[in-house]
C-alpha cells in the first residue's frame, strides 16, 4: 500500500519582474512556476548537485571559453589587420 507523502509550503521572494519573465518563459513551455521549482529540487536531490552550472560570466564571456576547447577549428591571425580583411571577406 502506499501511502500519501505530507506536503511542504516553500515561500520565497524576489524580483517581480524576475518572476514575471520566468513564468512567461515557463507558460511558454506549457508548465507553471510551481512546476519549474519542483522540477529543479527533485533533480537537485537526485544528482546530488544543482541541475546547472552556476556562473557569474557572461554568456559572451563563457562562449569564448568554451571555444577555446576547440581551438584548432577556429583560425589564428599574425596581425589585426589580417583578421580584419577576413572578416570582410
């Protein structure tokens, strides 16, 4: 038989717009916040670790690094002009 796990109430603040532009995006996906939450505890108690990578970079700034584990596929220049005619190009 099994039986009925006892609910918990979380309350949390923050932004209101921050709240706003997270329920939009989660709507979007056809979930609701609540959702989106209970989502991200459960993976957080399943893995043992937050279900994402936190980091106070910028996206632009993380691309960058992620690129340079793959150096070789980008091309190298000897001079800022020579970058600058093969970005014209």
């Amino acid at each position: 038989m099994q039986t009925k796990r006892q609910e918990a109430r979380l309350n949390i603040r923050l932004d209101a717009e921050l709240k706003q532009e997270a329920t939009d995006i989660a709507n979007d996906m056809g979930i609701d916040l609540t959702t989106v939450i209970k989502m991200t505890l459960t993976q957080m108690v399943k893995d043992h670790r937050l279900p994402f990578t936190p980091t106070s970079l910028p996206i632009e700034t993380i691309q960058a690094l992620k690129e340079l584990d793959h150096a070789e596929n980008y091309p190298t220049y000897a001079t800022v002009d020579e970058m600058k005619k093969a970005i014209d190009a």
